[in-house]
C-alpha cells in the first residue's frame, strides 16, 4: 500500500507522548469536522522505537498496521493534521510512529469520518469539554476550529493527566484563558506526589 503522507513535524510532549504533524505527498486532505478521527498505518516492517516492548506474534509481509487517531488541528488547516498520540510499548503501531522522524513516509486514510462532534449541539449552549491524556485530541480541534467564531460562548475545557508536565497543549490553552473571557482551562493531577515541591 502506498505510503501517501509524510511526517511534518513532531512535538516530544514527555517520553512516550508527542504530537505529530501529518502531510499529505501531492493531494489534499479531504474537508473533516472538527472532533473526527482517521486511520494512520505503517508497514510492519518499520522498525520500533526503543524503549517497546517485543511483539508477541510475527506480522505477515507487507502488512500494513493501522490505527484511527483524533484529529487535533483545525479543520481549517489544510498543510497538515495534527494528532496527540500516547505510545503503547506493547503496541503494534505506536511503538513504530514513535520511531519516526521529519520527513519519514506513512499511511493516512482519504476518508475522515466520525460522529464525535459539536455541530448539533445549539450556539446557546456554553461547552464543558472533559478529557484525560490523549483524549484532548478532539477538544483541540474544536476550540481550534470554533472558538474564535462563538466568543459569547462559555467554554471550559477539564484536562486530566498522571503529572504536569504530561499536560499536552498546556501552554497555548493558558494563553487562550488570559485572552479569550469566556474560556476557562482546568486541569487535574493524579499523581500530585511527584510534582515538584514549590
Ligand atoms: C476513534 C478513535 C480515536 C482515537 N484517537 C486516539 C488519539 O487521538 N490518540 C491516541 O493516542 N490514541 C487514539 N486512539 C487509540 C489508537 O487507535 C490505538 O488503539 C492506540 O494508539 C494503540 O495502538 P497500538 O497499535 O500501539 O496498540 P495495540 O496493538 O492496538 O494495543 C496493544 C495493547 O495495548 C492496549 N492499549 C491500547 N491503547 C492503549 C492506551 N492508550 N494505553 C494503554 N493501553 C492501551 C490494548 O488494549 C492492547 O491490549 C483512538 C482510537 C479510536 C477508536
């Protein structure tokens, strides 16, 4: 199968966390709601990051493994898509994304698809969006795409995470809440024990 895309950029959040930028070679995403999610696959023969875990069962040749992922950019951006991926050490695709540099070839669906949006939700209601870990994912597409056209609009966004430093998007959805009124960001600790002491 044909890989059809290219890494553009990868942002180390924390070993074993990072977003990843995805480009199409020569075509165009296709138009996608904010809160969906596509298929991101590599050959079975690219080789896993250190740090995984040894795969139990061999693949067969030429398998190509694949994988859905939210999308995290703004429906807008056309250049590439963005996704916030947690790496699976015993995992059969992670372990390989997390391998990759800039540059490095990969699979990515032509069909974005999903249900998981807020286009019904009406423009009277304010938004609490709840999320762990790579959960954000969706939400980040969502304030992306939509926050800037409904500022009236209460939204408050509760992130939630083992420790601070695995907080993704933590400092641009600060900045967001010191210039937009009716933005709030929240987070939660699970682990306040290993935080560093003030
Ligand atoms: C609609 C949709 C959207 C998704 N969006 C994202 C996203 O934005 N970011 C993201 O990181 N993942 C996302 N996922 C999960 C993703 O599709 C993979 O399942 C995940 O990355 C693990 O893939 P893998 O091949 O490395 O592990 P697999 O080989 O599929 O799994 C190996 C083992 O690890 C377990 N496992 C799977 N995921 C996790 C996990 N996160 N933590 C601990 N154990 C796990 C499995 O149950 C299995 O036992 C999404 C899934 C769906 C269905």
């Amino acid at each position: 199968m044909l890989l059809n895309a290219k890494i553009h950029d990868i942002k180390i959040i924390h070993p074993g966390l990072a977003i990843f930028q995805v480009a199409a070679n020569d075509w165009q995403f296709p138009e996608f709601k904010a809160g969906q999610y596509v298929i991101l696959g590599l050959p079975c023969e690219a080789p896993r990051c250190i740090g995984a875990l040894p795969e139990e069962k061999p693949h067969k040749p030429d398998t190509i493994i694949r994988r859905a992922y939210s999308i995290a950019s703004a429906n807008s951006n056309s250049r590439y898509l963005e996704f916030y991926i947690n790496l699976v050490p015993s995992g059969e695709l992670t372990p390989r994304l997390f391998a990759l540099n800039i540059g490095d070839p990969l699979f990515i669906g032509s069909k974005i698809t999903g249900i998981f949006t807020i286009d019904q939700i009406p423009l009277s209601r304010n938004l609490l969006f709840i999320a762990t870990g790579t959960g954000l994912a969706p939400y980040m597409s969502m304030i992306r795409s939509h926050l800037l056209e409904h500022l009236d609009r209460k939204l408050c966004i509760l992130h939630g995470a083992r420790n601070s430093w695995e907080l993704g998007y933590k400092a641009q959805l600060r900045h967001l809440q010191t210039y937009i009124p009716n933005f709030a960001y929240h987070t939660v600790i699970s682990k306040p024990e290993s935080e560093p002491t003030k």
